[in-house]
C-alpha cells in the first residue's frame, strides 16, 4: 500500500513539474492578465498588482517596447528577471 502511495506522489509531482516548465520558455516566464496601471516615462506597467519593465531594446517578435498597452487591456507576454526587476522580452494582445 505504501509504495502505491509513493508512486502516485512521485507521478504527481512529474505531472506538476511539467506544468511549470511548459510556461517558461527562451523568452522567459510566460503571463497572461488585465494591465491595472500605465507609467510611460518610467516604461513600466502593472499587471494584476505586478510590475513589469518594458525592455529598451527591439529583441525578437517587436520587442516590448513597440507596444505600449492602456489600462483595462488584457495582454500576454513573456519577462525575465534582471536586477531585481521583472523586464518584458516579448508583448501582445492576449487571445480570447
């Protein structure tokens, strides 16, 4: 009986690792939300109560700084951790 218990962890915890690695990618950790706040001077924008750095640079896909979104829109992009700061590397409209 404990070692079904233990195979079913262990599958478990397979299963949920993937989850995890399929929403990161070279592009970086994929998210997927509402924009609650927009600073254009600063680049940065805040996305359900995260704060993101638009990246400077154009980078593959436009580069995030081609795009700045509104307040209210519903966006998908991808970031990384640089510094201490959470920078966009790629920026879209999320899909319905």
């Amino acid at each position: 009986m404990r070692a079904l218990l233990l195979a079913g962890v262990s599958a478990l915890m397979i299963t949920l690792s993937g989850v995890t690695m399929a929403q990161q990618n070279s592009s970086g950790k994929e998210v997927t939300g509402t924009v609650t706040s927009v600073d254009k001077q600063a680049g940065q924008i805040v996305v359900d109560g995260q704060t993101y750095q638009l990246s400077q640079g154009g980078g593959a896909g436009g580069g995030a700084a081609t795009m700045m979104p509104a307040a209210g829109d519903k966006i998908s992009f991808f970031y990384k951790d640089e510094g201490g700061k959470k920078v966009i590397t790629r920026i879209g409209q999320a899909q319905q």
